[in-house]
C-alpha cells in the first residue's frame, strides 16, 4: 500500500490519442478529419516484440507509451517511478475477438494440432491489460474491463477506485478497438475505430510531489438504467465516420476533455456512455485543472 | 484493515449444485471429470473436462451457458442473504476469464443469434434482477478474486453514495478456442487435473460459477458464513503465461499485511492449483517462501483436483469452499496427488479423506491469472 492522505481528489497528468485522423489530444477535442490513414504501431514503438500481438494490443503498446511518456512517467531508461506504483485498467469489447474466432476456425478445420501455441495469451481477454504492463514494467494492480458501452467509463470508475483505496499512486487507464473482419461481421458491417486513448489517473498528492503538470480534475461517476441528469456541461461527441468506439468511447471523450481543457477552455466536461438500450447509461464529469 | 461479513453465498460447479451439495461432494472426493460432453471430440487430442451437465440435448451446446450458471450463483446468494430478486442499485462485480465468448463462438461457426451486446454480463442481470450497477471484469484466473478486492474499497468507502452491499461473483464454462489452446501447449494431451502431482500432465478446464453477498456491517444480517479481512493484487509484469514466484510471493505478502495475519496465523491454504506445468511448483514456491518455518503449520488442498480450472470463478468457488470448511472445521482433500513435486515437500496436503474435526480459523485463497496477475484473499470463519 501507497502513503495515505486525505486529499482523494484523482487528476489527470497525461493523455495520449491514436486514431486514424487524430494523434494529439487537441485533434481529438477538435474532431478527426475523414480519410485518416490506419495507425501503424511499428511507427510509434518500433517493431521490436510486435509479433504474435494481435491488433489491440499493439495499440495498447503505443498508447501506454505515449501516455506514459506524456506525463513524465517514462523516458529513455524506463520509468522514473516505481514499478509497483503504477496500475494499469483497460478497456475494450472487441479486443481478443479475432483471435478466438481464427483459432475455433483452424481447430473445426484442421484439427487442435494445426493451432499456434502463440496464440494462447491472446486468447485470453485481458492480454492488452498485461501485455502493456509487462512491455513497461507496471507491477501495480492489472485490471481488464469488458462491459459493454460503458465499459471506458467504467474502467476510469476503477482506476479512480483504486487509487483512492491506496493501491497504487497512479493508474494507466487505456480504452482501445481493433477493427477487423470478426468485428465488422458482429456489428453488422459497420467498422471500429480501429484505435483508441490512454490516460494516466493520479492521486492528486502524488502528481504534487512530482510536480506533475494537472490536466484535469475527475468528477462524480454514476452507473445506472436512470435518465442522466441532462447539465449544462460540453459533451464531445465522436464522429461517425470513425466506426464504433465501444469500450474505447469513454476513455476518448475524457481525452477530448484534456483536448479542451490543454487548449485554455474552462468549462467542465460531461462524457456520456450508453443509451436507453444497453444494460446501463454511465457518467463522468471533468473538470478544468483549477478546479482542483 | 477492515473486515466485512460473507452474508450470502451461491455456487454451481462439475462437483453439484449449490453451496452445501458442492461442499458434500467436495468432502466426499467426487470428481466432476467426464468426457467432453458439448464438443466434437475428433477435433481434440484431449477428451476430457469437468463440465456442468446442464445441456438441454446431450452432445449439443447451446450459448449463453456462462450468464445461465452465473444467474444461478447470484440468485442463489441473493437468495441467502434475503435480497430477494431487486438488485437494482446493489453493485454486482462478476469476475470471469473468456466472458461470454462461448456464445461467440457457437454464432461464428454455428450461427446460433448473437450480438455484440452480449459478450457481457450486464444484459443478463439487467433482465433477470434489474440490476444496473453492474461490472464484467476479464482477468483471467484471478478474475473473481480481483473483483473481490473492488467489491472490498466499495465498501470501505465514505460518503452518501458508498454502498452497504455489495455482490461479488464469478464464471467461466468451456470455450473451444481456450480449451484447444490449452491442451496444445502440453507435450502430452492432460488426462485428469492432478495439482501439484510430480507426475500430473497438465491442466484441464471446467465450468462453474460462484456469488457472495458482502455488507459494510453485521447490523440485521440474517446470517454470517465468514468474514473477509483483506484481498491484495498486483502484477509480476514478466510474462503472459509463466507465472514469477517473486510476484506471487509479493501478492501474498501484500495481502497478509492487509489482512492484519502473520504466517503463523494461517490454518488453511486453498490453493490455486491448476496441476498446469511449472505453475504448481512456481506457487509452491513462493507460498514456501513467504510461509518461512511456519510451511508445515495450515492444511493445504487444491480443488480444482474435482472442479477442474474454473478459470475466473475459481478465486471465488476456493473462497466459499474455504469459508465452509473453516465453519464445519472440515476440509476436502486434493485428490489423484500422490507424489508432491519437491517445492510442496514442506506442506501438510489433505489427501484421501477429507481432514475433520480440526478448529480453523483463518484461510488464505491464491489465484493467479494469465499476464502474472495475481490476487490473494484472507477470510476468517463466522465464530
């Protein structure tokens, strides 16, 4: 367990974007233009240990490192914090899909013993949570979330849970999407955003003893089948042209809210997830760093 | 530390139905391995698995099997704990390892209906508790336990809105993809789970679910089964199968400090103990690590030995196992372990019968998960 303090106010002190159309924050909050080009990982981390990952997890390994990087966390000899006191909570519905239908597909075919044993990690759901912290040596606490619509919002729900219960100072949250031919064949044809973002949640002590630059300060979260409370607050809303964001959509608006908040704007963010039919609508308020 | 009362408890395995039928069964050193009962068995090398047979037609599977068992544990612990059918508002945190990707795959090869909105667990409580406050975590085999430790800060939390109640649960049946996978990465196709035996071949997985029903205080609870003192996770951030004994070691550290117990304290293990090459002996090794001269001291048995790998449900079917082992001072044995492999020579297996009659107190439950993630709970009994 990590010091205690009274202070359980969580911030934001870094943010990353990987979308076709946006790779900045501010790009985000200003809305990606049409026909971006697919982000290539091997640009961004090189290829070194990209083989075998599947698509998400790649994007998981760029997103964690940009992040990271972006608040200070990372550079080039590693982490400049401990290991243990760094968490890491994902998001993502669509995330292993791909290789769960390839490996049913060779085992009907050609039988078990023409599958890869490569394959097994990432037949496992929670393979982007684990393969971003051991990629950078995040020993903290390793969540995977895969709840639907609200999904990105929830895992920012845990992230700030789990810092506030002291077990650990700061926490990775990453919403991502692969799209692929699995994905599109579940979604009726409609494609994925193929990307996603990726911010670093903080105790508000801890950013201070590292003098870590505050870009926004967390809100209330709610969780129900209610009507949301319909605020005075922006919303950034995700272009269509981009596909479904699914369990990477919370996590982009709350980085559209950094976008915002990084580009002078003062007013806080309202970032909404789900619809009257899905399981549950979720809420998130942010607010500018000097409402901290 | 802060401990919170176990007021209701509901489980589904191989091994029976329900909490006391499981635990009799348990007891009594029945098996719940069978021939694949929802596969085409020319497909596999293995033939073998610890399935619930539930299947409206035998030989055929049908979707939504996961959510159907984890409706069953939750209504059960609900039931126990006189929450009765509303659960709207009442956070449900489930811990599961592949979801509802079973139904994935019956509607990609077999075009069975499905939608993306039912990889999780949500829509399914939603229907049949209105619940909405609900969470489907994937973390592998530390899945339940891992959402056991959330469930554990919701309630120690402060404020209006911090819940009294609070139910944890986990699930996992059979996938096609998992189990090939699993059985391709072993020399030899795995006959029968034998943890921590020098001559087991491997693991095999099994379906089940598990729920309880956890409250911020003991004030009008209808009855306590056990007490949780303290979950801890973290992460070996080494590698995405093998498991690190150092991270493990850390996991249990971490979680007896927490916990407010000392290795001496410790009357019963409940091991992970998937009988996985390597994995046995990476746990013996750390738990003989952090247990120091006090190795020899709890009782040690390992499940999965009849439930098969329950995968995310695991975590949790080990803590209702071990909170009814420490009321009824009973505790069912690890069978097929004759030979221990030499990292567990230290330790006190019950093997044969179950070990009775014994005062326990203090149980500690180990799962670990896939990426070295790694959860380890201490719960006490209800005297």
């Amino acid at each position: 367990m990590t010091s205690q303090s009274t202070d359980t106010t969580v911030v934001v002190s870094g943010a990353a974007v990987l979308l076709p159309g946006a790779d900045t924050v501010r790009a985000l909050a200003e809305g990606p233009a049409e026909g971006g080009t697919p982000v290539e990982p091997a640009e961004h981390v090189g290829r070194k240990g990209l083989r075998y990952k599947d698509r998400a997890t790649q994007l998981g390994y760029c997103l964690t490192a940009a992040a990271l990087k972006d608040a200070g966390l990372l550079g080039d000899d590693g982490l400049t914090c401990a290991p243990e006191s760094v968490g890491v909570v994902a998001s993502s519905n669509f995330g292993n899909l791909d290789t769960v239908a390839r490996a049913l597909d060779t085992i009907r075919d050609e039988t078990v013993t023409a599958t890869s044993p490569m394959d097994l990690p990432n037949a496992s759901s929670n393979v982007i949570a684990s393969s971003a912290a051991i990629r950078y040596g995040l020993r903290g606490p390793n969540l995977m979330v895969c709840n639907g619509e609200t999904s990105g919002l929830d895992a920012m729900h845990w992230a700030t849970t789990m810092i506030a219960a002291g077990r650990a100072e700061r926490v990775l949250v990453l919403g991502v999407e692969p799209d692929n031919d699995v994905v599109r064949k579940l979604l009726g044809g409609a494609r994925a955003v193929d990307g996603g973002a990726a911010l670093v949640l903080e105790s508000r002590p801890a950013a201070e003893r590292r003098s870590a630059t505050v870009r926004a300060v967390l809100g209330p979260y709610t969780r129900g089948a209610g009507t949301p409370v319909p605020g005075s607050a922006r919303r950034w809303e995700l272009p269509e042209h981009l596909g479904r964001a699914s369990g990477a959509h919370g996590v982009l608006q709350c980085a559209a809210a950094v976008g915002w908040f990084d580009a002078g704007e003062r007013g806080p963010v309202h970032a909404v997830a789900g619809t009257a039919a899905d399981d549950a609508r979720a809420g998130l308020l942010l607010m500018a760093p000097e409402a901290a | 530390m802060t401990i919170r009362p176990i007021i209701g408890m509901g489980a589904v395995a191989a091994t029976g139905s329900g909490v006391d039928e499981l635990f009799e069964s348990l007891c009594e050193g029945r098996s719940g391995r069978a021939e694949l009962r929802g596969f085409d068995r020319s497909r596999f090398r293995a033939q073998h698995a610890y399935e619930v047979d539930n299947r409206p037609v035998a030989g055929e599977d049908v979707p939504g099997r996961a959510t159907g068992l984890l409706l069953d544990a939750v209504g059960q612990a609900a039931a126990d704990a006189g929450l009765g059918e509303d659960l709207s508002g009442i956070p449900v945190l489930v811990g599961t390892g592949l979801r509802e990707l079973r139904s994935l795959e019956l509607w990609w090869r077999d075009g069975s209906p499905f939608a993306d909105s039912g990889l999780h667990f949500g829509p399914g409580l939603r229907e049949r508790f209105n619940a909405d406050v609900t969470h489907t975590f994937s973390n592998a085999c530390s899945a339940s336990l891992y959402a056991l430790a959330l469930g554990s800060d919701l309630l120690n939390q402060e404020g209006d809105d911090a819940p009294d109640t609070v139910i944890v649960a986990g699930v996992d049946v059979l996938t096609e993809s998992m189990y090939g996978l699993l059985e391709r990465v072993h020399p030899q196709p795995p006959d029968r789970v034998r943890p921590f035996d020098r001559n087991r071949t491997g693991v095999l997985m099994g379906d089940g679910a598990a729920a309880i029903v956890l409250r911020r205080t003991e004030q009008d609870a209808p009855q306590v089964h056990g007490r949780l003192r303290g979950v801890a996770v973290n992460c070996d951030a080494y590698h995405v199968t093998a498991p690190s004994p150092e991270g493990i070691a850390e996991a249990m550290r971490a979680a007896h400090r927490l916990a407010g117990v000392k290795p001496s304290d410790v009357d019963l293990v409940m091991l992970h103990g998937t009988g996985t090459l390597l994995n046995d002996e990476a746990e013996a090794t750390a738990l003989a690590d952090v247990l120091g001269d006090c190795a020899s001291g709890p009782l040690m048995t390992a499940v999965k030995s009849m439930t098969g790998h329950t995968s995310g449900a695991s975590g949790l079917i080990n803590l209702i196992v071990g909170v009814r082992a420490l009321k009824e001072g009973r505790v069912p044995p690890t069978v097929g372990l004759e030979e221990p492999v030499e990292e567990a020579a230290p330790f006190r297996f019950v093997t044969g019968e179950a070990a009775g009659s014994r005062q326990l107190n203090v149980a500690q439950l180990n799962a670990f998960g896939f990426g070295g993630i790694n959860a380890v709970a201490i719960v006490e009994g209800p005297r």
